[in-house]
C-alpha cells in the first residue's frame, strides 16, 4: 500500500518536498481489527497545525512518520464480529492506500439514498458537526440574532449558515471569489462578500449595517477584528478557526477592548471535546442533507493518495467550494 508521510516541516506555505509517498506492506490483521481499502480522505486545515512541533490539542505529526486523519473505505478483511467484507467504514487512518484499523476507532456507515458515502467525511462528518455544535452550543444561537459566517463557502461554514438560514436568521457570509460569493447567494445568504473587494471592517458594515449579534469564525486575523467592531451588545463569537494565520507566525490584531466594552461571549472550542452531540446533529441536519434543504459541495481531487500533498496545499490557498476531498 502507498502513503504519505512528513518529509520535512514548512515555512509558511507547505510545499510538495515536504510530504514523501512511499510503500509498505500492509500486515495480517489481529482480532479487533479491520484492513480497510480507502476510498475517500479528507485534507483538513488542522493539518497545518499538525506539521509544526508545537504541542496542540492534536499532536503534531513526526518526520518520516506516516500522515493520519479522516477517512472512508471499504472493509476488505475483518476479524471483528459485526464488521463484514463490503462494509463502509469512516476511521482515522487517511492519507495511505489501505489502513489496518482498530474496531473501536471505526464507524460503520450506510449512506441514505441520494446522499454519497463521501458525506460522512464532510457535511454528515466531522465538519457537519463542527457547524452544528458551534452555532448552536458554542454562539448560543437566539430567535432574532444576526449570523455572521466568515469562511462561508468552505465545508464548516457552508454548513453553518445554512443551519442559521433553515432556523430563520438574517445571515451574512464571506468568501474568497466571486464564485464562491455567487453560490452563497443562490444558498439563501442574505448578503455575501468577497473578502478581496476592500476593508473587512467596511464590506461587513455594508453587509450587516444593523450590526451582528453572532460571530462564527473560521478566518480569524482581519475577519475576526472586523466582526468584534460589527458587534451588537452582548453579542457572540464561536472562535472555530483562523485559517488567515496558520502559514503565518505574525499575530493576529485583537480587539480585546471593545469586546469587554460590549461584553461579548467569545468561546474557543475543539469538536473533538462534542462527540455527544452527534447523534442529535445527524438527527437534525440527516434528513435536510437527504431532502436536499441543505446543500454541499464538494471539491473532489482525483489520484489517489499521491495527489494528497497538492490537494491539502491547495485546500489552504482556497481551490475549494464546500469540502476538499481526495478519491482514490
Ligand atoms: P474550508 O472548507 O473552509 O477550507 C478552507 C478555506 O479557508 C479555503 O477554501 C479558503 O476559502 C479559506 N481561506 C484560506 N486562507 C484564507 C485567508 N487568508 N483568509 C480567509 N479565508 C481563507 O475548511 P473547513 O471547513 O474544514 O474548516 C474551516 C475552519 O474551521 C478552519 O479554520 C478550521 O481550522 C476550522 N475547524 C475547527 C474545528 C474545531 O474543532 N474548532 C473543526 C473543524 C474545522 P476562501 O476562498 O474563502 O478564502
């Protein structure tokens, strides 16, 4: 089997030379294991945080070690009651060709009708449930308040505004292109800008000229400052993401000031920590994802586990509309 392992860390960007593809045997599995064939990887932008070695809420990947993270393929050998040849699988084990997985750390999955496998490693995944639980448990959505979504059009933020969209809110979005700009507003958004055309801080205010009363942040540095100075009294921030700063070491401008001035809520938080929300967030979001009241999209790079290193560089530069996904 093929995989891709840290070849070295970058600076700033992340480049080809830093990611190796290499083969390795794929060993005979021990009860409580399944190999699974991957079918679908995910790039994510913690990833990049994953490069450095700093300690984080996820350790950092080692040099000359095999890369992880989520993944769907197909069970081709089980020794595992319960699990068969042909099952799907969603797991940790991504960035390789065939993965030796531990039953506790595999979730068996049937894809309703119309809806692809490849979901459950985004909308129905972890990125769906990203969205569900930091709007509603970590901004406290309320009846009335006004939504802004920066990173509107990636896998989290696609999500979260149309969450706040089906729950009746005002919602605002940013985005990166004028195509990505155009699919929010066929979304339902009630205003949305690229973040190229000027100031934040003013194409906010044109959006949103009543201000906001919630803030989820996916972009963080300029987005983040722009939607403290938009903020209403006792508003919201879910502090998601701030993907403008992961190829950077400069700070981030911080508003701290006005935030006490208007005593905002803003609360960090890891997905990792909300597992128990899951099943209220398939049970919700499922079925508007089946019926299509949710769309997605998805920006599926073919090639298998060798095109992973551009995809998750690319991912970074914004090539993506909805979730950045890899076939094999
Ligand atoms: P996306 O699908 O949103 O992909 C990343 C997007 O970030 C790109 O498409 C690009 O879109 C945008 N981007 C890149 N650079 C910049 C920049 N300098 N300024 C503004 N936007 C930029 O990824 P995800 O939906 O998977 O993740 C979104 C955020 O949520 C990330 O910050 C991620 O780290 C965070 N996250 C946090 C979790 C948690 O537990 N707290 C869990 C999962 C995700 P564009 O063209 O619009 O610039």
């Amino acid at each position: 089997s093929r995989e891709i392992r840290l070849a070295s860390r970058p600076e700033g960007e992340p480049e080809p030379s830093n990611f190796e593809l290499a083969e390795t045997d794929v060993r005979a599995p021990q009860r409580g294991e399944l190999v699974v064939r991957n079918r679908y990887m995910s790039v994510d932008p913690y990833m990049r945080g994953r490069m450095k070695d700093v300690k984080s809420y996820t350790p950092p990947w080692q040099i000359g070690q095999q890369l992880d993270g989520a993944a769907i393929g197909e069970v081709i050998a089980s020794k595992v009651d319960g699990f068969a040849e042909g099952d799907l699988v969603v797991h940790g084990l991504g960035w390789r060709e065939v993965a030796v997985v531990k039953a506790q750390y595999a979730q068996k999955v049937t894809p309703p009708a119309g809806v692809p496998e490849s979901a459950f490693i985004g909308v129905l995944g972890m990125p769906g449930l990203t969205a569900y639980v930091g709007l509603l448990d970590i901004a406290e959505l309320r009846d009335g308040d006004i939504v802004f979504v920066s990173g509107a059009a990636g896998a989290v933020g696609s999500l979260a505004g149309q969450i706040a969209k089906l729950k009746g809110h005002t919602v605002i979005g940013s985005a990166g292109s004028p195509e990505k700009v155009e699919w929010l507003n066929e979304l339902g958004f009630d205003a949305a800008f690229d973040y190229h055309d000027g100031e934040v801080r003013t194409l906010l205010r044109e959006a949103a000229p009543d201000g906001i009363d919630v803030y989820f942040d996916n972009v963080g540095g300029d987005h983040f400052a722009a939607a403290i100075h938009a903020m209403k009294q006792n508003g919201r921030a879910a502090l998601c993401g701030a993907i403008s700063s992961y190829n950077t070491d400069e700070p981030a401008p911080f508003q701290l000031m006005q935030a006490i001035g208007k005593r905002l809520k803003l609360q960090g938080f890891i997905i990792s920590d909300h597992g128990d929300r899951r099943q209220a967030f398939i049970d919700e979001v499922g079925p508007w994802v089946a019926d299509g009241r949710v769309q997605f999209r998805e920006t599926i790079v073919d090639g298998g586990v060798e095109a992973a290193p551009q995809a998750f560089i690319d991912l970074l530069r914004g090539a993506n509309t909805g979730k950045m996904l890899v076939r094999f």
